[in-house]
C-alpha cells in the first residue's frame, strides 16, 4: 500500500490566553518607508489556484489570502517566531475587566487612493463581518456589544463577556477594508471588489487573467518597507495546473518562488541544485480527516470510531511523509504543548476490529461480497495537496479490509473549499493551515452557535456547546488548560475527526535572484505575507 512523506520539527509555541492587562507588542524590523526609486524588479511566485473571491472580508482561499493579506492591513500580524507583533495597531489592553478591548492605531497607513486608514474603516469592517456573518471572523466578533471610536486612532470593542484570546484573535485575522470604498457597494456580501482594488497593505492588486497571473505592484506608502521602500516593484502570481509543473518552473527560471510548499518526495531534488534554497517554516496546523454527522451513518459514534481505526497515522508518516511528521491523537496540535492532552491513547490501526465495531452498530455483509451493506462514503480532498491525495487512496484501500466502501474524489482546490463549506461530503481530508491559539480553534470548529465559523463537522452538541462556552470565559491559567484538555478528551472520544500529523514545511525560491524573505509559520502564510514581500531584495543588491 502507498503512504507518506515528512516530518514535522515544529516552531515552539506558547500562547498567551490569559487576559493581559496591557499588552504592548513587540515593534517590526522596518521603518516608515518613503517613496521608493527602487528599480523595477519583478518577484514572480507559483500558485496552482485561481483567486475565486476578491473580497476580503469573505474570502476562503489560499491564494485568495496570499494577495489580499497583502493588499489590506490587519490590526496584527504574526512574526517568524509565532508572536503576535503591530501591523495597524501599535498595541492593546484590556479594561473593564476584561470586558472592552482597545487597540492603538498607528497613523500613517495610507490607502493607495491617498485617504489615511483611519478607527473608522477598523469598525467599519467589524460590523460588516458581524452584519452578514462573514467567514471565520465572525465567530471571533460572537460577544461584541457595540464598537466605538473615540478618535482616529483608538477602536473600543465592548463585549458582553469576557473572553481571554479576543484581541489577538480578531487582530490576527480580521481584514480592515476601506469604508468609503466597500460602503459604496451596498451589500458588502454581495460586493465582488474584482477591479479598480484599494488598499494599504505592501503590494497593490493591478490586474487578474484567471487561469494565467495575478500582478501586484508596490506601495509606496507602505510603513514597513525598509528605508527607501521596497526593493521589489511587482509580484506576480503564475499559475500552474499542478505541483509538478510549477516546481518545473522553479528549477527553469519561470518563477523565482513556490507560493506552495514542497513536497517531500521533491526535497532532495532541490538540495543538489545550487540555485535553490529550502526555507524551513514552523506549522501552525495539521492534516486530518473530518466527518460530516449530517451524514445517516456518520451521526453514529460507533461509525466515526470505526473510521479512525482503519487509519494507519503511523505509516502515513513513514511512507506518505518519508517520516518528516509528528503525530496527532486529539484535535489540539502539539506545537501547542501547554493544551495538548498527552494522556489520550490514539484508536489503534484494526481494520479486524472497525469492522467488529461496525456489525455492533447494525451492519451486516448480506450478500458476502465482503462489503457491508449500504455503507458507501465518499472522501473528498484538495488535488493540488499531494500529500493528502495519497492518504485518501491509502485509507481507501485500508477502509475497504473493514468492509467500508469508500470513494476518493480529490478535486480542485476552490471546488473542495466550496464543498466544505456547504456541508456537501461525506469525509474531508484536509489541512488546517494556521490556528493560533486552541481556545479559538475549538470555538471555531465545534461551536454549533458560532455563526461564519468551520464547524465543517456540521455538529450540534449541547454538551460540547456547554464545555467550550465554559472555558471560552476562563481568565485562569491553569483552569483554562484543564478545561481545553478536557474538550480535547471529549472530541476526541466522539471520533469527530481522525488527526494525522504536524508536518514539516519547506518552501523552495531562487536564492540566486532574490534574498532577505520574511517567512511567517503556517503554509497559508509562508513567505508570501505582505510584509515578508515588501522585505525582499535582488541577491545582487
């Protein structure tokens, strides 16, 4: 049988969930940039994705995150060593105990149309996200009362509870769109913003030829770029129909970087070519396997735990990721050490015993053609993840000894992420890309009542309702980890999801043209943060 590859060294992560009283950040490498006279250098990136939604505020994809990430700022943003550091905001604390958040806005970010970003287009876009439950964030903004804005530069966000991660998770992830643009459109999600882009990020969006490129171009008003500004004028996204074809590029002068990573059956190929360099980045999220319970056999626990046994993680590791992963057994990675609960013992490798579970339940092989009756399912996965495509025909093939009938359909990437999100599958076999603190991750995937959420499990469950309200409100240290621990136990007991593993994260560039990349961890990330891009130089220079 085929397996995987990789192995997963990950970035050491603590996470600061107890609420800070006043907690200034750590300040960023560059200084307010002036126009630049750089000369025109063009940086061009793989994708195997098209850009299937321009709006930020509702945006899933990951090519999608990679040029608006560097189009639109976010209060936070998230260095090489996984801290939180400024990006718009300059710091924040928390007053009334713990019930309102104030951040501090720096005031020289600059839309690319010349108005400055202001408190305004900050709450603006909260109450949008929050208006039409957009995407992820909005779970984040649940507890958020009201939103004031004092003056330009302070933004209060006044919650209903207390709840420990808020402002560095809404820093992290919330967009902040322009309002005297998007207010123009009306319905904000309905708005397409598919032409005539303003930002205030490092690059601005210039043109889009689905299929072929995506061209950026700096901006010069960028405060992060180094002095001077930024030594790159344009990046250019290409795009590629596969993984094979884009590192084809890679080694031919095509494109100077993989916006994706490499697979591991292609990393000792590019370490005997002189011109390539690997960067190694931390992984804050982990391959896995989700199941629907909207689904009439996968609402049965028995049928989810027999799922998990027919999941051999441990040569997944060996053959599929050439041992360069680390392995899952609860739904909180290890990178998150504190959170992660050691004592739960992973479902044992027994498709014997799946299918022994399985008759328990109620299923029988009437005709003894070795299936059990009625029992098909279909797993669906992202095509342009090597990786995960060879662990859905590896569990496929483990599933089928246990009498399970499963059907692999790895498709493209937007098609998969609109599937998921709908609820239209059986199985997903996917990657989480960034989770940046367990509290956040549990509300998001299994809070049945958090609207915009990626509760992809489709799950409605008023004890784990009660065990994540519960803990989402605890300032307590030490109470907080028990409380996530035992949440972990719970999920994991429930078989909602079969963990596969942290994997190591390598991604290969040119180093003969360009240095003085700024990776962030996370595959969603990467090198490709607006911020990394407006630090990169010629190698020359």
């Amino acid at each position: 049988m085929n397996r995987r590859k990789r192995f997963a060294a990950v970035v050491a992560l603590v996470v600061a969930a107890a609420m800070p009283a006043a907690c200034a950040l750590n300040e960023g490498n560059g200084e307010p940039g002036a126009p630049s006279g750089a000369a025109a250098t063009t940086l061009r990136i793989g994708t195997t994705t098209d850009v299937a939604n321009f709006n930020p505020l509702q945006s899933l994809s990951k090519t999608d995150n990679w040029i608006l990430n560097a189009m639109y700022p976010h209060l936070l943003r998230i260095d090489g060593n996984a801290q939180k550091v400024p990006e718009l905001a300059t710091k924040y604390e928390y007053r009334d105990g713990g019930k309102k958040a104030v951040f501090t806005l720096r005031d020289d970010f600059v839309w690319s149309d010349g108005k400055p970003v202001t408190s305004a287009d900050v709450k603006y876009s909260a109450e949008m996200i929050m208006k039409h439950q957009l995407g992820n964030v909005a779970a984040k903004l649940t507890w958020v009362d009201g939103i004031e804005t004092p003056d330009d530069t302070t933004v209060e966000f006044d919650l209903s509870r207390v709840y420990t991660p808020f402002a560095e998770g809404v820093g992290f992830w919330m967009p902040v769109v322009p309002k005297h643009v998007f207010e123009q459109a009306g319905d904000v999600s309905e708005f397409a913003n598919d032409s005539n882009w303003v930002g205030a990020g490092a690059y601005i969006l210039k043109t889009a030829t689905p299929g072929q490129r995506y061209v950026m171009k700096r901006n010069d008003k960028y405060p992060y770029a180094p002095q001077g500004g930024a030594k790159v004028e344009t990046v250019e996204y290409r795009v590629y129909p596969d993984v094979n074809t884009m590192q084809l590029a890679l080694r031919n002068g095509d494109i100077d970087l993989m916006g994706t990573p490499v697979p591991a059956s292609a990393v000792a190929s590019f370490q005997n070519d002189d011109k390539i360099k690997l960067q190694e980045v931390g992984s804050l999220g982990f391959a896995h396997i989700t199941y629907n319970v909207g689904n009439e056999h996968l609402a049965k626990q028995k049928v989810r735990q027999a799922l998990s046994m027919v999941v051999d993680t441990q040569s997944i590791i060996k053959t599929v990721l050439q041992g360069e992963a680390q392995p899952m057994t609860g739904p909180i990675s290890p990178t998150f050490a504190e959170y992660d609960n050691t004592g739960l013992k992973p479902y044992p490798f027994d498709p014997t015993g799946a299918r022994k579970l399985l008759e328990e339940a109620g299923y029988s092989d009437g005709n003894g053609d070795g299936k059990l009756d009625d029992l098909k399912l279909e797993m669906v996965c992202d095509q342009s993840n090597p990786n995960l495509t060879r662990v859905a025909q590896v569990v496929r093939e483990d599933a089928a000894e246990a009498g399970i009938e499963l059907t692999a359909s790895c498709v493209e990437r937007n098609t998969f992420l609109s599937r998921t999100k709908s609820g239209d599958y059986d199985i997903d076999v996917s990657q989480w890309a960034v989770f940046d603190n367990p509290m956040d991750q549990l509300r998001s995937t299994y809070l049945s009542s958090n609207p915009g959420g990626i509760n992809y499990n489709l799950v409605k469950d008023d004890k784990l309702d009660e065990l994540i309200n519960d803990a989402a409100g605890t300032g307590d240290r030490a109470q907080l980890v028990t409380k996530v621990k035992e949440i972990d136990a719970y999920v994991h007991d429930q078989a909602l999801l079969t963990p596969l593993y942290v994997e190591k994260i390598r991604f290969a560039y040119d180093a003969s043209k360009f240095t003085g990349f700024q990776p962030s961890p996370s595959d969603l990330l990467g090198m490709v943060t607006g911020f990394s891009l407006s630090q990169v130089k010629p190698a020359d220079g």
